[in-house]
C-alpha cells in the first residue's frame, strides 16, 4: 500500500462521500422533481395535479426528514467504526 | 361567554404558563443564559428549534403567501425547510464540537482576526434586528384583533413578557418555554386545518386532504380549486412557472439563509453531544414539517373556502350582496385588511383578477373592477371563522399566532445580546470581565434589544416588507459561506474570509438596493422592479445565492494568492472535524 491514510483522514473521506450522496438526494427531490423536471413528469397523475406539484408541496420535505435522519444514524454508526465517538 | 373573553383566557393562560416556566428556569452562569447549561434533550431542542423558527411569517404568512401564488410559492416550502439538510450535515454537528457560545465567536477564532469577528457580529445584528420587527409587529397585530387593545399596547404587553423570561431566564428559560409554545403553536395550527380537511375532503389528516377528493363536487381538490379560479380570470392554482431559474435561486437562496441564521445555529449549541445534533436537526425538521406540511393544504383549502363564500352558487353565479356578507367580513374590514369598494354600484363584492386577460369576461358580465382586496396575512387568522369553526378555536389560533412571534423574537433576542455582551464586550472590548459581569452585560444588552425591537415595531420603518429578503440575503451570503469554509476548507485564511464575507455580502445588497431603493429609502429605487428589469430574470430577493458564490469564490481566490493559516488554526479545524473530545461546551 502506498502512502496509507490515517484513520481520522479516512472518516472525514466517509463523511463527505455520504454528504455528497446526501446532497444529490436532496437536490434531486427539491430542484430536480419539483422544479426542473416537472414538465418531465406531468404525465404522473396524484391526486388532482402532477407528481412535480406533490413534490413541491410535500414529497420533498419528506423526503429532507429522511435523509436528515439516514445522515444522522449513519454518521453516529461510522463515529463508533473510526473510534472517534464521544 | 363573549370571543373576547374565550381569546382572553387562551392567550392569557398560555402567557401565564411562559412567565411560571421562566421562574423555574433560571440562569445562574453564562453558560446557562448562552447555551442553556449545555444539557438540553435533542428531541427537546429540536422542538425548541421549531418554534425558535417559526415565526409569524411562517404561522400568520406562509399559507396565505402560498394561496395566492399556488405553485409558484412552493419555494417557502422547499426553502424554510430544505436549509435544515444543509445546516445538519454542512455545519450543526462541528459547531457543536467546537464548543463555544457565539457564531462570530467561530468566525472570529477559526479566521484568527477579530476584523472577521466584527463582520459576523455586524451581520448577525442586522439580520437580527430587522427579522425582530417583523416579529414585534406580528404581535401586535395578533393582539389589536383578538384583544382588542390598541397596537401599542398590544406590542407593550409583548414586550413585557418577552423581558421577564428572555432576561431571567437566557437560553435556559427560552428554550424551556419554547418548548411549550411549539406545543401551543402546533395545536393551534393543526385543529382548524383538521376541520376544514373534514368539511371540504372528508379527509381526517389535511396533507392528504390536499390530494383527496372535494366532497361537494366529487371530483379531487386541488382540480376544484384549479376550475374555480381560472372562472375568475386567476392562473390556475398549480400552474408551473415560466422562470425556472428564479424558482430555483430563490428556493436555494432561502435555503442556504435558514441554515445561516445564527439564532437557529445557536439552538444547536446546546445539546449534549455531537451526536445529539444531528438528531436534532432532524426533530427540528420533523416538528417543522408537521406545520410546513399542514399549510398547504390550509391554502388550498381557504383560497377555496373564501372564493365559496363569495360565490356561493359557483364562479359563473352572481356573487353575494355586500349587505349579505358574513361577520368575519366586518371583522376583517376594521382592520383594514379587507377592503371593499364597489365600483359597478350593484352592491355585489365582484372578486377576481384585474387583467387584460380576463377583461372582456369581466365587462360581459358588467364587473368594473375588482372590488374585494384581501390582506394575505389574514388568512391564518381569518380561517377558523371563513370556515364557521367554534369559538374556542379562534382563541387558539391567537394564542398560537402569538407563541409563534413570541418565541422568535426571544430566539432572535437572545443572539443579538449574545453577539453584543460575549464578541464585543467581552471578546474585544474587555476580556477581563467576570462571568458574573458578562451576566449582566447580557441581561443589560438583551434589555436594550427589547427596548429597540418594540421601539421599531411600534414605528416600523417604511421597508417592513422588505426587511425578510435583507436577513436571508445577508444570512445567505456572509454568515453560511463563512462558517462551511471555515469548517471544509483549512486554506481559507482570514484575508480570504473577510474579503469573501464582504464582497458577497456587498454584492446582494447592491442588487437588492438597486430595485427596492437604497438603504430601503422610498424612491431612490435605480430600477422598478419588475422581472424585465432583473440581471438574467434573478430577482432581488433570489439573490442571496448568488451572492453566497461570490463569496466563495472570492474568499478562494485571495487565499490561494495569500499564505496559508498557521498550525494551530489547521489543528482546529481537525479537531472540529471529529466528535471525539468534544465534552459539554468549553468555558473560556
């Protein structure tokens, strides 16, 4: 192996891939299915109206409550895995 | 017993119980009145954080903003909540383990200058300050309607108790009553929307409510809606938006500006543990969402029941005689929130929409005018009656109308005196004060803060509108980008920091000025802002994202040109980067 990382080095590389994975979510389910491609998805039909204005008006927060706590779980559990929990 | 006095025993019960919570929590030491003791549940503190968030714009406001735009409004939605994404995995859980009372504190350590400390002071303190008067002025509304005093003394009895428990208490006894006005404020917002979603749906939970079928018609909601107000020459209620990109600036520009509002930051500093926030944020975002995803259907559901009201034989019938028109109406108008004028003299409140569009409809059927002009803001406020709810549930709705306000403003007030007694008097003015002498300085500021915070609300400067887009822009573009560098980047220096935090913070108020006047003075607008008139169609209060690239921009630039930070601020940048030894929040 050359130039190995220390182990702080490879949990803060974990972090920010999960907040990165995070941040994709996030921006797919507000800017993307909300926003930029609702004309896209006009032909899914929920409850009177189309699946981008569900989205603006309610998929997306529930979609921010999921990923808030899938971080939140999954950054406590690798803390314990580094050892770096309080 | 009269609505009066049913209003009277809500409010003053909830008030009773904010003053007696103060009593119990008292702060005896800084880190009591700064971060509560720095023991506060997470699951509490995100509920404190709830209420410490939402405030009259969010209770009184957003659904009213929200029926009038239709879709194009859903950017409050998505942006007052999707900045709790941001603040849970970009900042909360490193400013926490960092450990210390203040954001410029952060600011001012991780950037090693007390230059950069004074900027974020200074933009915290705007910031503050001009969403505080928006909140003073929120309950003085709530009390001039439902108390029947004048505005004046309606913002006196505000401020009265906002002093006893904000400045006895300090976070401990904020955090402790804004728990219970989350409660109140929740309670008072989800029963009528429980009962229109009845009435209208059948539907008991109103989120879904908003995409069951209308009981009259038989056919889905928000496809009524749609019908009703194209009748009326509106653009259909869940029409998309020409200008995607503003729609997309501004959700992220409100976005980035929550998580950048210190006074939400600090409600973070007070939980235990790393860990603890980022559970937090995500309560807070549960506790949050169950308003957020309430109000939309609250729109929908009262934009409906309003237009119902005046066209009670549907939008192609005549509209009801003036003479017929319910009591709420009345209400309403002496508060000049709703105002009739008819201008066709046939006695009848014709409402709908002015344009050239819907003209020849209109003189057809022999309208001259819109003659019905209903305040947003009242909408909230007016529903329990628009939709003939009993009296208690229109006490309630003062109440939570007023805990929203109130728990804000405590929030608000709190970071201002924070930001005065613990970054100017003791970290640069005398930072040999006691603790016991800081103590008082806080108590003091926090006093001098109210005093200003009712001043202001009782004359309101003529930007009050304004003001909102001012503290998310600056929120947006100095505070959030400073602290993420801070915390991603340990090449930031502070030469990068301070020319970044200014030269973004410049930009969004050169642009903002340049369409809503300068310094907010009337007239002095270089543009009338209309879409034409905007940079690439980005509106003034879309602007705040841009702006935060700006300062990113700027601050890597000057960094990479300037030498890179000494060890010790490298170290700490590490060391915030891990939970491990982060401990209860350091004394210092």
């Amino acid at each position: 192996m050359s130039n190995p990382k220390s182990n702080a080095e490879k949990y803060w590389q974990a972090n920010l891939r999960l907040i990165l994975g995070c941040l994709v979510v996030w921006a797919l389910a507000s800017y993307g299915g909300a926003i930029l491609l609702r004309p896209l998805l006009s032909s899914i039909h929920i409850g009177g109206t189309d699946l981008g204005f569900w989205f603006a008006q309610q998929g997306s927060m529930l979609v921010f409550i999921a990923i808030t706590f899938f971080y939140a779980w999954r950054m406590n559990k690798l803390d314990k895995e580094f050892g770096l929990e309080e | 017993m009269s609505q009066f006095v049913i209003n009277f025993l809500f409010v003053g019960a909830s008030f009773a119980l904010y003053i007696g919570i103060a009593i119990w929590a008292r702060a005896g030491s800084t880190k009591e009145f700064y971060v509560a003791g720095g023991g506060v549940h997470p699951v509490l503190n995100g509920m404190a954080t709830a209420a410490d968030w939402m405030s009259a714009a969010s209770f009184i406001s957003m659904a009213g903003l929200i029926a009038a735009g239709g879709y194009a409004n859903s950017s409050f939605l998505m942006g007052w909540t999707g900045g709790y994404v941001l603040l849970a995995m970009l900042l909360a859980p490193y400013l926490r383990k960092f450990g210390k009372y203040t954001v410029p504190d952060f600011i001012g350590d991780r950037f090693y200058s007390s230059g950069a400390r004074l900027v974020a002071v200074a933009c915290l303190i705007i910031a503050s300050t001009t969403y505080v008067i928006g909140q003073m002025t929120g309950a003085g509304v709530a009390f001039s309607r439902f108390l029947e005093v004048s505005n004046d003394i309606g913002l006196l009895i505000a401020a009265v108790v906002v002093f006893l428990y904000a400045v006895l208490g300090g976070m401990k006894g904020i955090t402790y009553t804004q728990v219970a006005q989350y409660v109140v404020l929740i309670i008072a917002y989800t029963i009528p929307a429980i009962y229109i979603s009845l009435q209208l749906t059948d539907t008991f939970l109103p989120p879904i409510g908003l995409f069951s079928n209308h009981v009259e018609s038989g056919i889905p909601l928000l496809e009524k809606l749609d019908q009703v107000v194209r009748e009326l020459g509106f653009r259909d209620y869940t029409a998309d938006v020409d200008n995607k990109l503003n729609m997309v600036l501004f959700t992220l520009s409100l976005m980035i500006g929550t998580a950048g509002l210190p006074h939400v930051i600090i409600r973070f500093f007070t939980v235990p543990k790393v860990a603890d926030a980022r559970w937090s944020a995500g309560w807070a975002l549960v506790f949050i969402a169950l308003l957020y995803l309430t109000a939309p259907a609250v729109a929908s559901m009262a934009r409906l029941n309003l237009l119902t009201t005046i066209y009670p034989n549907g939008p192609t019938e005549q509209p009801i005689g003036y003479a017929e028109r319910p009591d709420w109406i009345k209400n309403w108008e002496t508060t000049g929130l709703i105002k009739f004028q008819d201008k066709n003299g046939d006695g009848r409140i014709e409402l709908y929409n002015d344009s050239p569009a819907f003209a020849a409809t209109a003189a057809e059927r022999g309208w001259n005018g819109n003659e019905l002009s209903v305040n947003n803001d009242i909408l909230v406020l007016a529903n329990p009656e628009i939709a003939n709810l009993p009296g208690w549930v229109v006490g309630l709705i003062a109440a939570g109308g007023l805990a929203a306000a109130l728990s804000t403003a405590a929030g608000l007030l709190l970071a201002i005196s924070s930001a005065v007694s613990h970054d100017l008097i003791k970290g640069t003015i005398n930072p040999n004060i006691s603790d016991r002498g800081e103590l008082l300085a806080a108590r003091i500021s926090m006093g001098v803060a109210i005093a200003v915070a009712t001043y202001l609300g009782m004359h309101p400067p003529g930007f009050a509108a304004q003001v909102v887009a001012l503290a998310f822009g600056i929120a947006a573009a100095s505070i959030f980008p400073a602290l993420m560098m801070g915390i991603f980047s340990k090449r930031i220096n502070n030469k990068g920091a301070i020319a970044g935090m200014l030269a973004g913070l410049g930009c969004t108020l050169v642009y903002i000025f340049l369409f809503l006047g300068w310094f907010f003075i009337p007239g002095t607008a270089s543009y009338t802002n209309t879409p034409d008139n905007w940079l690439f169609g980005i509106s003034p209060l879309s602007f705040g994202a841009i702006g935060a690239a700006i300062n990113f921009i700027v601050a890597f630039t000057v960094s990479s040109m300037t030498e890179a930070p000494p060890k010790h601020i490298q170290d700490l940048v590490e060391s915030v980067r891990y939970p491990q030894g982060a401990g209860r929040a350091v004394d210092h």
